[in-house]
C-alpha cells in the first residue's frame, strides 16, 4: 500500500504490535515515541522510528506530515499501582491528544484513531465482582477512574468534535487490560497479568511459592491479548463507527483465579499472600461486547489460557537470559 500511517506511541507495548501488523499489511509506517529507541519495546528497521515528544505541537506537526492515518496510542500511563499514584501525569497525556487532533486536522489528514480505556466508566456501575458487563452507553452520567480515566474521556470528547467541527474522521476504541509479551513486566508500570506472570515465575525460580496479590483477589476483570486489540484497532479505524466503542475480551476472572492459572501454566502451586493495603481499582469490569459484535460482526476472542501462556513464557525468558 502506498497510504503513510503514523503510530503515535510506536515504541510502547500496543504501538510495537500495531506497527508490526501493519507494516505487515504493506503500509509505510511512521513510529514516533518520547523514550529513546533503546527503550523501546520493539524497534521495526522497516519503519521511519521518530523520537519526539508529542505533548508539544511542533513535534505533532512533523510527526502528521505527508501521513493520511493516524493511529494515538501515546500516553503516560501504567498498571493500577502507577494510575492511582500519578494522576497528575496521567492528565497531561491530554496535551498528546489535543495537540495531535489541531496537527492531524491543519495537515489535512483523513482519519484518526484515538485509544481510550475502560477506566472512563462510572466508578458506581463497578462496585460488584459480579459486574454487569459495561456497555458503552455507562460513561455517562461521567464518574471515571481519577485523573487517567478524566483524561481518556475528556480527550474521546476532543476527537467527537474534530470530527463534528472540523470533518476530521475520528474512531475511538475503549481497550480492557491489554496484555501480552514484548511489554512492562516489572519496575512499576506493569498491568495485573504481566505483575502476576512475573511473580509466579520468582516463585518458581526461587523456590518459595509464596505470591503477593494486591486485594483480597475476589475483584474481577477480563483481560484481553495484544493481537486481538490490533485486530480490533485496526478493524475499526477502517469502519464507520463513530462513536466510542468497547474493544475488550468478555471472559471474567477474580484476580485470585488469574493467579492460579498463571501457577499452572508454570507447573506449580502457590500461596496467595493478600496485600489490602495496594492498590485494587474497582471492584469488578469486563466488556460488553454487544455492540461491537453488531457492527463488526467481531469480538476479541483468544482464550485467556492461551494468551497467559505465551506471555508468562515471554517473561520466564526475559528472567532468566539475563
């Protein structure tokens, strides 16, 4: 293909995959990132890879030019232990979206996907692990995660009115817990998956099947993997869909569940260690699915197992070839 697309957050988790897939579709891929390429999850030579810092507009100019797609994962974000303790940060990635929606729009660019989160969900419908599965109507009336998930529906209204105002096709995708391998899996940063992947795997390591679980373990989530939120992302920047839509798995687990299945995927048993202190999020989530399997005729849809596997694989690999 000859369309130019930019992946803005190219060196992160999602972005690394997203280029990946595309490039593969035989798009000319721009990848731009504020780490430097040493820190980079994955670094494709067949891309033009950009190191610039998209919260100014100057950087969100260069990075638009000659590109007819733009694709903004870029955001300073992370698990719950870093969303919860950073919210300050979390609401400056507003100035990533703003700046990129006035360069995309004053570059004449045709569409532009932004990717938002099931953390603009009103906290008071997520108060039950036997959650009702969130459809995409309950943002509203607006009682979002503090600070990140103000700042992921703050900028869904952004891109609602660059496409409304100024013709500026926009698609917004709401992602639930996206994991896989090639991402954070220790330092802070890293989502409930990766964090218990990483623990089990000490556990084995060392010996002593101990595991610490933030919470009592009985809060419920779905989780959904990498492939799956490219092949959703990239489904609906081609679609029609205008208003924001759920791109996530809907197989519910407890935490304490999630723990297990990681510890039999190693081989081994564990204890959990239940810290009530840490940081839980809310108490249940998971995606309902009802509208994307009507306009897409598409849901995510890779076993939880499965995806578990190859990433509690990628970990203990990354652990122990050092």
């Amino acid at each position: 293909m000859s369309e130019k697309v930019l992946v803005a957050g190219g060196g992160g988790f999602i972005g690394g995959h997203l280029v990946a897939r595309l490039l593969n579709d035989g798009y000319d891929v721009r990848s731009v990132d504020l780490k430097p390429q040493s820190d980079w999850y994955q670094v494709h030579s067949d891309a033009e890879n950009l190191v610039l810092d998209l919260a100014e507009k100057e950087p969100c100019e260069k990075s638009v030019a000659g590109i007819s797609q733009v694709y903004n994962l870029a955001a300073d974000m992370g698990g719950m232990g870093f969303i919860e303790n950073n919210k300050a940060l979390c609401m400056l990635s507003v100035l990533i979206n703003t700046h990129l929606l006035q360069a995309a729009q004053g570059a004449g660019v045709e569409r532009m996907f932004y990717a938002s989160s099931a953390c603009v969900y009103n906290g008071e419908k997520q108060t039950d692990p036997n959650v009702t599965a969130l459809a995409e109507a309950d943002a509203y009336p607006a009682l979002p995660e503090d600070g990140y998930g103000w700042e992921k529906l703050f900028s869904e209204r952004m891109c609602r009115h660059y496409r409304e105002d100024y013709g500026l096709e926009t698609r917004v995708a709401r992602y639930h817990n996206v994991y896989g391998p090639e991402g954070t899996w220790t330092g802070g940063r890293e989502k409930a998956p990766a964090a218990i992947c990483r623990k089990v795997a000490e556990a084995k390591l060392s010996g002593n099947h101990v595991v610490d679980v933030w919470g009592d373990g009985l809060q419920t989530r779905s989780f959904m993997y990498v492939d799956d939120c490219v092949e959703g992302t990239t489904r609906l920047l081609a679609s029609d869909i205008i208003e924001p839509i759920n791109i996530g798995s809907s197989e519910l687990v407890t935490i304490n569940q999630l723990v297990d299945l990681a510890a039999d995927i190693a081989g081994i048993e564990v204890e959990r260690n239940h810290d009530l202190t840490a940081p839980q999020g809310v108490r249940g989530r998971n995606s309902d699915n009802t509208m994307i399997l009507d306009l897409m005729g598409w849901e995510p849809s890779i076993p939880l197992r499965d995806g578990l596997e190859k990433t509690y694989n990628w970990i203990f690999e990354q652990m122990t070839s050092s």
